[in-house]
C-alpha cells in the first residue's frame, strides 16, 4: 500500500536487498593438452598450481633435454594472475596399456597353450604321412582341452614295424611254402635299404608280415621282393609295393588351434597314435616352456593417473631397472600370497626404481578375488574408469565400474577365476578363489602404443606447429573439445588449447570456436599461426572467422619455464587466461582486459617482435590483438577485439564478457522459477533480483542503461496458456575509450579562455 506524508518531514524506508544482489559464480578458465602424468579425458578442477603439479605435474627430462609442457606454462601464469580455478583436461596420444597378472592354481603357475607351433622335441615321430586337424591332446600335467594340426612326411621312409601292414601290397604269393614262420627275412629292392621283417605262412599263403627292423630311405610305390628261398623249399618270390600307410612319417609341425587351459611350464604333451595315422607308438612333445604358456590371468590392472603419455611395456636390466617405459612411470607387484586363506599383497611401485631399491607409491594388503569378500580387489582397489561418449550431438563423461578409485594410479580392470567351488571334508562350500592366486614378482604395464613424445618432442618455436603437438596429435583433441561443450557438467569463461595452431590444425581449432558458440558463456582464445610467421600471414588467417565468442593475440612470447628456470617460446593463448583471471580478480569482466593497467604480462621475458604503432594498426584493424613491447612498462595485451567483422559492440572482448556475466546471473534466476506459477508474484520476484544487479553492475560501469520488462505486456494470456514466462532486457553497454582524442589549443598572450 502506498505511503503518504501528512507533515513535512522524512521517511526512511528500508529495502533488503542483500540475498539477491550477488553475481554470477566464480567460474574460471578450461585448459586442454598433453601433461606428464593426470587423468586422461577426464575434465579435474584446480584451484591451485601445487595442486596441479600434484596431479598432471610439470616439466620433464627427456635424455639430456627438458621440456615444458604448455599446459603447465599456463596453469602457473593463471594462478599468479589471481585465477581461482582452472579446469584441466589431459590429451594423450595412443591407449593406455593394462598390467595382466600371471596365475597360481594351487601352488603351480599355469595358464593356456599359446595358439601357434610347438616344438617337436625328443618324440618327433610316429604316424603316417598327411595332414591331421583338430588333434586331441593330453598332458602329464592338468592341462586339457588344447587340440593342434599335426603334419607329418615321409622325408626318413621308415617302414611301419606292425602286424599285417604289408599284407594288402602283396601282389605275388607263395605256391610251394611250407607252413611255417621266418623270422629275418630281408626286404629288397625299392629305394631303401634294410628293412627285415617276419613272415608267416600258412596253406601256401602269406598270413601275416610284421615289419621288425624298419630300413630307411623307402618311398610310396617302392616295389619290396621277398626272396623265394626265405620262405622254404618250393617257394616262390614274393613282391610288395608300398602305400603311403605302410610308410612311418616324420612329423614336419604341431600347431596348436584351441589354448585349452591349466597348463604348466614342464608339462608334456601326447598325441595319441591312433589320431595320426597309424603309428607304432604315441607321439610325444618335449616338455612344455615359458614361451608355450599365456598364463591365466587372476586380475588385469590398468593405470589412472601416473605416468608417462604411453606406459611401455619394459624388460628388466641388472638390478631390475625397466628397459623402457621407466620416465615416471609405474610398476605392480605381487609382494606375498597366502594359498592356504586365498588372499595377497599387491604394491605400486615407481617404474624408473629397481628390485634392489623399491620405490613403492601405495600398497595394498590381503586383498582376495572373491567377490563376496570385504577385501574383495576391486572394492580396495577401484575399477572407475571413464569413457566419452555421444548421444546424437551431445557428448558426455561416462563412468564405468561399481567401486570408486582408491588408488591414485591404476584401478582394476576385470577379475577372473577358473577354478570351481568345491566342498570341504565338512561339507562347508569352498570358494574358489583360495586356489587362484597371482604369481609373485613385478613387472610392467604393457600393450600401451605411443611414447612420452610421440614422433620426437616438441620444440615450441621448431615444431609446435607440426601435426604432432607436445607429443600428441591434433585428432586427439577432437573428443576432450566435445567433451567440454556440455554446460550442465562443465562452467567456465574462457577456453583454449595451447598449441593448436589453426594454420595446422584448422578442424580443431574451427571446434574450439564452434563449442564456445554453442555454449554461449565463454570466450574461446586462439592461435592462428606458428612461431616465425608475419604481419600478413596473421591477418590473411583472421578472413576465415566471424564470431564474438573468439579471440586472437600475437605474437608468440618468451617464457621462464617456473620449474626450470630455462626460457621457451610460448604461442599468446596460454597467457590470456591469466590476464582475463587478473582483470575480473582486480576489476570486473566488463573491463577490458587489456592495457597497462590490466594487460600487462610480467612473466614474459619479451615478445617474438616489437611491434611498431604502424604494426598495431594492421593487426588491430584485421581483428587480431596486439601485444605490445614499451620501454617503461614491459610488455602489454594491447587490444580487446573479438573475431566478430560487423562493427558492433559485440566486436569487443569486455562487452561479450559483460552479456556472458549478465546472461549468467539472470539465467541463474530464471532457473529457480521454472514450474513456477506464471502469475504477478513469481514475475515481481524476478524483477525484484534481476532489477538491483543490474544496477550494481551500472553503478560498477558496466552498463549506461538498461530496462527490464516482465509484465502483463509480454506474458499475455496465450503465452501463459503454452506454460511460458517471458522476459524482455534492454542495455546499453558502456564503451571502451581505446581512442583518446586530446586537443591541445596554442593560443595567443592575453587571450581568455573558453567558458
């Protein structure tokens, strides 16, 4: 109800504002690019450079050289700037290998037959000449299941020394023989030598040849004669071609086509005779070796966090050091097992430490496989790991696995057991993990691809701008970049990719742009071209851009790396962030971020080049932002443009950086009201905190003037009938004074002045 005032007077009135008067959220910058070690694809926010040293850390040794990362350039200059958090999103190039562990079954380490040739070792031979498929095999061990290909020749044309094999090749028998049995009788002819069998008569026929001393050198079709005198007075010669069956093989290969499983090193394994051919005897291989094993696997660990890019799978040198992989890199171990209770140790160690001298990261104790179990491994370990996925134009983190990650630096990736349950003597169930255990000893992560640097490092101002980027490919950008187009997940106001140069990575730096578009609450900052380039190379790349969500600044700078202390060139995207952080910690984002109050750049060493007043111009006038060199102030971001053509107030970084802070708050409001009832009340409590921060913002020179409206005007009867609530804002932004126009007026002695 109004109030009125009868005497003359004052009347105090008093409005509480206070709950309603405060900004948008403090958000910050989002950093893309390779690290030494961090979460792979995984958006982590920071608030601090120790922090992010702790988890993506800072420079690397390479051989005799170092190199920065410029991640970790900017994340330092970000923070000394007064930013308050920094989300971080680590690339890498290449997968990530997996640490398979090898398997004890009840005290002997066994495993599956590797699927190719075994050796033939001591048995060698035994069947007839073909080739045999899907060979059952047997072991002296536990082994089953395994099935080969044997193939076998003739090479040693051995006769077969059994019964009656001969019998079908006689071609001439006896007329006169004397039932009786010769034993000695020599086989002659063909192309071997000394075959002696024993030969059976019976009613003036051979009954049976047995083969008893083989010979050698014999082939099928040979035709074999028995001497008539061998066979008794009135015999007459016998002849005999061989068959290929009548024929002992060499076997020429053994190659194993199914693994089967529970095998041991040691292990022999038979084929029977009969499944060869016909043989005299079994056909045995040598004892089993390392190499003809792949061992079971109880559990598979893969790495989260600590690392190299790839982490190489490594043989071990004297001493246990790792051959490759070893630049902070990490190690498991299974440091002790108990059979009897099925439980284990397991220890992450660092990879660059040896068996002499452990570098031991996090330990484990008595964990077990079983599932049921309170120590069960995945549960005291972690098995989370995430994934980027794509619903239709959206994409999004998803995580995997049922048990959070308690370890820092691997989590586990699949947990099998091949043993069966089992009874005790009391009838209690046995589980069957007490009897699957993993093998102790260490050993390295394998089946990674890729290297710390990948195709050789990146010298910032020789090969930054190469495909290969800091070790990593562009393409490998592609997916974080999505990644972070979704806003509910991710809030931040400025995004960039140092290193990405659009010159050689257009696609990518295009999607960088495109995703601040669509999100319409932040700045993308970008790069156009590498070190070493021109005027006129940087302005001629600025015609393919039109958007007042980006942003350019050259030339490149030169650096001190903070860990280091060495100097490195450094493109203009990864100090930006760090001047937008200085200008809303020391003013407001409506202020531009540029000058010699707000601009300057007190890391860097100096600018790529020393741009003239007549180079500012170019640059300034093709939309790209000048960093200037002064004598008395260092160097200092000396424009604000954004890479909108049309000349509007939207062509200036501090406007789009105002409506993104203004948009930001009244959505913020707006957001508390949806399912709310469209009526004069739900509207008067919009207007009631939307109306006083913009005047903050006025009285804060942000705006010159604005008006909102949210009434009967624009929420009619047919827009609340379609569940609408619509609000209309009006502003006029204030304007940079980027062109100060001073007139100095000489006049003559006596002269007055202007009123």
């Amino acid at each position: 109800m109004a109030e009125t005032l009868i005497s003359p007077g004052v009347l105090a009135r008093e409005n509480d504002q206070s709950q309603i008067t405060q900004g948008p959220r403090e958000v910050g910058a989002a950093i893309i690019g390779p690290s030494i070690k961090g979460p792979v694809e995984v958006p982590t926010l920071v608030t601090s450079y120790s922090e992010y040293l702790a988890i993506f850390g800072g420079s690397v040794t390479s051989g005799s050289q170092q190199y920065s990362y410029l991640n970790q350039i900017a994340a330092n200059n970000y923070f000394r700037q007064g930013g308050n958090s920094l989300l971080v999103t680590r690339v890498v190039s290449g997968s990530f290998g997996s640490a398979t562990s090898k398997a004890l079954y009840n005290g002997v380490e066994t495993g599956v037959l590797a699927l190719g040739t075994l050796s033939l070792g001591s048995g060698g031979s035994g069947g007839t000449a073909g080739t045999f498929t899907d060979v059952a095999t047997t072991t002296s061990g536990g082994g089953s299941g395994a099935t080969a290909t044997v193939v076998t020749s003739v090479s040693n044309g051995k006769i077969l020394t059994t019964a009656d094999a001969l019998l079908t090749s006689i071609t001439v028998n006896p007329t006169d023989g004397v039932d009786e049995t010769y034993t000695g009788v020599s086989l002659t002819g063909g192309s071997g030598t000394g075959a002696i069998a024993t030969v059976v008569v019976s009613s003036n026929t051979i009954s049976s040849i047995t083969v008893t001393t083989a010979g050698l050198g014999y082939e099928a079709s040979d035709s074999l004669t028995i001497a008539a005198e061998a066979l008794g007075a009135g015999s007459s010669a016998a002849t005999i071609v061989l068959a290929a069956g009548d024929l002992l093989a060499e076997v020429d290969s053994i190659t194993v086509t199914a693994a089967g499983s529970g095998y041991a090193i040691d292990d022999t394994l038979t084929i029977a005779a009969a499944n060869i051919g016909t043989s005299t005897a079994d056909l045995i291989t040598s004892p089993l070796v390392a190499s003809n094993i792949v061992n079971d696997v109880p559990f598979v660990l893969s790495t989260i966090s600590e690392g190299t890019i790839m982490n190489n799978e490594g043989s071990e040198l004297t001493g246990g050091a790792l051959a490759n992989g070893s630049r902070d890199n990490v190690r498991w171990e299974i440091t002790s097992r108990n059979t009897s209770s099925g439980i284990f140790s397991l220890a992450v160690r660092r990879g660059d430490d040896t068996n002499n001298q452990k570098s031991v990261l996090e330990t484990f104790n008595n964990v077990s496989l079983d599932p049921l179990a309170s120590n069960y491994i995945e549960s005291v370990i972690g098995n989370t790991y995430h994934t980027v996925e794509q619903d239709g134009t959206d994409y999004y983190l998803k995580s995997n696995g049922t048990y959070e990650n308690k370890s820092r630096y691997v989590y586990v990736s699949s947990v099998t057991a091949t043993t069966p349950n089992y009874f005790d003597n009391s009838g209690n169930a046995k589980t069957q993990y007490t009897a699957s255990l993993p093998l102790v000893g260490s050993g390295s992560f394998g089946s990674g691809t890729g290297d710390l640097f990948e195709g050789g490092p990146a010298k910032f101002n020789e090969n930054i701008s190469n495909s290969n980027i800091q070790g990593v490919s562009a393409n490998d950008y592609t997916s974080s970049i999505n990644l972070l187009s979704n806003k509910d997940d991710y809030n931040y106001n400025v995004l960039t990719a140092p290193g990405l140069i659009h010159a050689n990575h257009a696609s990518q730096v295009n999607l960088l742009v495109s995703t601040a578009e669509a999100r319409q609450d932040c700045i993308a900052v970008v790069d156009l071209r590498g070190y070493n380039s021109t005027i006129g190379q940087v302005t001629n790349a600025v015609s393919g851009f039109d958007s007042s969500y980006a942003t350019t600044y050259w030339p490149w700078l030169q650096m001190i790396d903070p860990d280091t202390a060495r100097t490195i060139w450094v493109p203009a995207s990864t100090l930006i962030p760090g001047v937008f952080a200085y200008t809303d910690a020391s003013s407001d984002p409506w202020f531009a971020p540029a000058g010699l109050t707000r601009g300057g750049l007190g890391q860097v060493v100096k600018a790529e080049r020393k741009l003239t007043s007549g180079n500012r111009d170019t640059l300034y006038e093709a939309n790209v932002n000048p960093i200037a060199t002064f004598p008395q102030s260092g160097v200092v971001v000396f424009g604000q443009k954004t890479l909108q053509k049309r000349s509007t107030a939207l062509d200036r970084v501090n406007v789009r950086r105002l409506l993104i802070s203004l948009k930001s708050f009244i959505s913020q409001v707006a957001d508390n009201l949806v399912f709310e009832q469209n009526t004069i009340a739900t509207r008067n409590n919009f207007l009631t905190q939307v109306n006083p921060y913009l005047e903050s913002v006025q009285q804060r020179q942000g705006l010159y003037a604005f008006k909102v409206v949210m009434d009967d005007t624009n929420n009619t009867p047919d827009v609340i009938d379609r569940n609408q609530l619509v609000g209309q804002i009006y502003l006029q932004p204030t304007k940079t004074a980027e062109f100060i126009m001073l007139d100095f007026n000489v006049l003559p002695t006596g002269a007055t002045f202007p009123a």
